[in-house]
C-alpha cells in the first residue's frame, strides 16, 4: 500500500513539494523524504519502491541506512559556497545514476527534501519547482 504521511520536520511546505511532485511526475515518483541533520521522515513511499524492498519495513532500513549520511547534504552546499565565489547559493544536489535520479533540496537551514524520479522526466525543472515551493514558504 501506498504511504502518504504529512510532513512534521521541517519548517518549510514539505506536504506542498509532495503534491506538486505527484502531480508532475505521477507514478514515476518512487519516494519522497524530509530531513534535517538529526531526523527524517518518509512522506510518500510508492508501491513499487515497496515491491522493490519486499516490504514496508525493508524501505525503513534502507532510510535509515541514508540518513545516517544526509549530513553530507548540508557540508556539500556549505563547501560549493566556500569554493566557488560566483554561486549565490546552493537550493539542491542532483545525483544521476542508470535509470534514475536522486534530488536533494537544501535550506540555509540545515533542512531538506528528498525525492527520485527517472532520468526521462526534467528533473532540473522539478528541482527549480520544489526550490520554488521551499523558497515561498519560509
């Protein structure tokens, strides 16, 4: 069964994000998760990426196995802002693999969405849209 849980973490319209990704980009979403350095919370977990895990708690480990490094997340934004003087500001991290990409949105905050989607969709665009929806609820 589809997981859906409302956001509780983070200080920015998480539950926004989820639906404008699920409108976007429909069943193709796989998961989506808010975090902070200390915390996360999965807010929408697809049947497949259940299928995929075996089960419901098979995707809880493998969460908690990620976010034990989501911290990097936050060093990796602080570091592009120390070595390159030009960039404003870093709003996310897209990780591209074979079929799929894993996107991280980041706050000055220290808060974050996660989400992945296939590579076939924009995800840069949904990116800027999620950054948009982050941006105009703090």
């Amino acid at each position: 069964m589809t997981l859906r849980e409302p956001s509780k973490l983070v200080g920015f319209d998480a539950d926004g994000a989820v639906d404008h990704l699920l409108e976007a980009a429909g069943d193709d979403v796989l998961v989506v998760a808010e975090y902070t350095p200390g915390d996360y919370r999965l807010l929408y977990v697809s049947d497949d990426l259940e299928a995929m895990y075996g089960s419901g708690e098979a995707v809880a480990e493998a969460a908690d196995s990620i976010h034990e490094y989501i911290d990097l997340d936050f060093r990796e934004r602080e570091l592009f802002l120390d070595l390159y003087p030009t960039i404003d500001d870093v709003d996310g991290l897209i990780t591209v693999a074979t079929d799929r990409s894993v996107v991280r949105v980041v706050t000055p905050r220290d808060e974050g969405l996660y989400f992945s989607v296939p590579n076939d969709l924009d995800v840069t665009a949904l990116l800027e849209a999620v950054v948009g929806i982050v941006e105009g609820s703090r």
